[in-house]
C-alpha cells in the first residue's frame, strides 16, 4: 500500500507540472496577436528568448514571465493538494518532494509540450520558476549570476547555464537552503540533488549553443 500510494502520488504531481509546463506561452502570443509561429523563425525554440527575438523584446520578456508562472502554480497546486489533511495522511512522502517531482514534470513539459507538438523551450524559465516557488533567496542569487555571466558573456545560454551551477552549488552550504524556502518547504539534500538536476537539464537543453 506505501509503494503504491507513492507511486501514484509522484505520477500525479509529474502529471500536473508537465501538463501545465505544455502551454507554450511564446506559441500561443506568436499565434494570437501575431499570426506567427516563432518556432519557424530565429532558434526555432519556443522559450522566451527566442520569442523576444522574433516578436519584440517586451512580447519575450512576457513571455518569460508567463512560463515562470506556470512552473510556479503548477508546483504550488501540488503543495495545496498534498497539505491538505484528508490526502497528507494517506501520503508516505514529504509534500515538498512532491513539489519538486512537479518542477521536474514542469520542464519536462516546457521543452517538450503535449499540445504544440512536443516542440518547446529550454527550460531556463521554468528553472527561475522553480527558483521562485521554493526559495526567493535561490531565486534572487540566481538572477544576480544570470546577470554577472550575460553581460561578462553576452550570451543569454552562458548565463542561464551559470545561473543553474551557482544555485545547486549554493545549495549544499549546510542549513543554507532551508533558512530561505517559502512555505515551510524542506531544503535539504533532496533539494539540492533536484537543484542539480534542473541545472544538468538546462545545460543539455542547450546542447547545440555549447557546441557553437
């Protein structure tokens, strides 16, 4: 009974963060009000940047923000659902390790959404809305290596990638993380590994800007 409610318990939090994370919000704006589809034009890539670069800086930073907040509500939707006292008791894991399973499903959605033909973004979006749904400090350092590496850089990719290694690097200073996470969240080891995890995804995402 404790496998299978765990089992069913990850399915359902990775279910809800990748159908969430499949709304392509630069699709949807691209189509809409544009009548373009921005994974025909620029990187092809259907994240922020690429949309930003294809329908204007504003309409990306839009967008950005749009698929922040579906990484964010997806992941707190699983925190309400698993806090609440009839579903927390017949739960064998710890309501934030769920959260974390639905940040995963999330990406996973992003870069891969069910409704546009499972062509999507790099995830890097996703990763501050992680950062944001569980611990602004996180979140707040990662901008501030996001922005240290881009201007150092001039490349959007070095400093999506940096800002990942310098969160989950952070995040294994002892006690540290669990002093910042919003609502009574765990930041411990498990914490950190799906902080590696994230970053390690974002980094492959941009496999081809790695190998230019």
């Amino acid at each position: 009974m404790e496998a299978l409610s765990i089992i069913l318990s990850i399915i359902c939090s990775l279910v809800i963060g990748y159908l969430f994370g499949s709304i392509s919000n630069g699709v949807i704006i691209g189509k809409l009000f544009f009548n373009i589809d921005v994974r025909t034009l620029g990187s092809h890539n259907a994240g922020g940047t690429n949309t930003g670069r294809v329908l204007g800086k504003k309409i990306g930073l839009i967008t950005i923000i749009l698929d922040m907040l579906k990484t964010m509500i997806a992941m707190w939707i699983v925190l309400l659902i698993a806090r609440i006292p009839s579903v927390n008791q017949i739960l064998y894991l710890d309501p934030s390790y769920l959260v974390y399973i639905a940040g995963v499903g999330a990406c996973i959605g992003h870069t891969f959404p069910v409704f546009f033909q499972f062509r999507g973004g790099k995830a890097v979006a996703c990763m501050f809305g992680i950062l944001f749904a569980t611990n602004y400090l996180f979140a707040l350092i990662g901008i501030a290596a996001f922005a240290l590496f881009f201007f150092t850089t001039k490349y959007v990719s070095v400093g999506s990638m940096a800002a990942g290694v310098v969160v989950a690097g952070i995040s294994f200073i002892p006690n540290f993380s669990q002093m910042f996470m919003n609502f009574a969240m765990v930041g411990d080891l498990y914490y950190s590994l799906f902080l590696i995890f994230v970053a390690l995804y974002v980094i492959v995402r941009h496999h081809q800007n790695i190998a230019r």
